[in-house]
C-alpha cells in the first residue's frame, strides 16, 4: 500500500487498521512521510477479505503542534492505487488553525467579550435614559401648551 502526503507539513503514520482490526507492519511505526508529494509504501499482512476499509492514524504538524488525525479508505481501492492525501485538507488544517488559536487565545477573547458586554450594557442604558428624558421633555412641552389652551 502506498501513501503519499500531499499536505505542507510532515505526517508522521502511527497505525493502520483493516476493518476495525489492527494489522502489523513489516516495518516498525512510526513512519515519517515528508510533505508535499513524499510519498512511502507499506506492507502488512491482512488475511481477511477484500471488502471494508482502512483507517490509517497519523499526527500532522497544525500550528506547531502535532495533531491527530485518521483517513478512511476503501480497501480494494487502496490495493491498487496510492492513498492520496493521507493528510487533512487545507479547510480542515484552517478550521482546526482557528480552534488552535482560539484556544490560545480564549482568555484575551473572554476579556473582550466582557468590556463588549459592559460597554453594550451602558450603551443601553445611555439610550434608555436619553428617550426618557426626551419624553419627559415632550410631555413638560405638551403641559406648557396645554396650560396655554386653558387660559
């Protein structure tokens, strides 16, 4: 079975399971794959049949850190082709970018979101206040004239 790393960081293959069961490779794990277009070629003994898939767990390098990760292939496809991109997309490296840094980051977030909160609170009522007195005004306005009526 070949992999190949179509991603920008390096892959660092950790298992590989064949319809749920672990298989042993011939060579030891972990294997590193470089990245963009590295590919490696693995064997392992699996003597079940041809139909299912395969779950290939590795680590790949998001944020600086090494995250886990598993791809899901077809068995029979798998037997014949190379596994493109044993390695998550781009969106799925952004989407966990952002939660990396989220996560980083939550304090700072918490923070923000407090003086937003406090400055919203004190907006409204600013503008609270300001539509009563601008009622009061109108309603002193509306007691002068009609004052001025009953004379």
């Amino acid at each position: 079975m070949k992999i190949r790393n179509t991603g920008n960081a390096y892959s660092i293959l950790v298992g590989i399971r064949v319809n749920s069961s672990k298989v042993s490779m011939v060579d030891q794990l972990p294997i590193t794959i470089e990245p963009i277009g590295d590919y490696k070629t693995f064997v392992f003994r699996y003597d079940g049949p041809w139909k299912g898939s395969i779950l290939i767990d590795f680590y790949t390098s998001s944020c600086g850190e090494y995250e886990r990760w598993g791809k899901l292939v077809d068995l029979l496809t798998a037997s014949s082709n190379p596994i493109e991109g044993a390695y998550p997309s781009r969106a799925e490296l952004l989407v966990r970018s952002f939660y990396i840094w989220f996560d980083r980051h939550l304090v700072e977030i918490a923070r923000c979101m407090e003086v937003a909160r406090w400055g919203s609170i004190t907006v409204f009522v600013a503008v609270v206040v300001l539509l009563v007195l601008k009622s009061f005004n109108i309603l002193l306005h509306w007691l002068r004239e009609t004052r001025l009526l009953l004379r």
